[in-house]
C-alpha cells in the first residue's frame, strides 16, 4: 500500500539532502521540498516558534521502518518528525510507480 511521509527539517537545504539519500536508496520513489514553514512547538518546557522546511515522501507501507531509521541517523534534530499517512485512493498508475520503482534494486 501507498503511504506519504511527512517531515521537517531545520531548513529547505537539510530537507533536500535527505529527500535525495531517500530517493537514492529507493526507500521513496519521491520526495517533495514544499519549502518554508513557521512550527510552533512545546520543547525543554518552553513554546518555541521556528522556521523549518516541511517535506513528503510517497513510498510504501513496507518501507516506512527503514525510511523512518534512515531519516532518524540523517537527521540533525533529536527528535524528528517522521509521521506516515496513509493514502486511500488517487491515480491507479501513480500509485503503481510509487511501488514500482521502490522495489527495484538500486
């Protein structure tokens, strides 16, 4: 089954390098940069306000424990947001390339 996950990074530039490892190691067949976005978070006791960079990857169910240990030793934070999304419906063809191209051997 198709998943997307969702993700932050401290800035477009660290979203990005990890997309690409990602997409390289075939744990997503995509990745998409949306860019620039203002979190709001409780952290060490205090409500902190940041700019961070969100960013979406589509793979597959399968995938999202190795996807998830991969972003977790690529990522600056200590705790990353890694979160998985099912999708429940779209393009039957989209959907088929998602599983396609992560099941190929890189």
């Amino acid at each position: 089954m198709a998943v997307i996950v969702y993700m932050t990074a401290p800035n477009p530039e660290e979203a990005e390098r990890i997309g690409r490892i990602l997409v390289e190691r075939r744990l997503a067949a995509c990745v998409n940069v949306l860019g620039s976005i203002r979190s709001i978070y409780h952290w060490a006791g205090d409500i902190q306000t940041e700019t961070e960079a969100a960013f979406i990857a589509k793979t597959t169910d399968a995938l999202v424990p190795a996807l998830t240990e991969a972003v977790l030793q690529l990522h600056p934070y200590e705790v990353p947001c890694v979160v998985t999304l099912p999708i429940t419906g779209g393009s039957a063809a989209f959907l088929g390339w998602i599983d396609e191209v992560t099941r190929k051997e890189p």
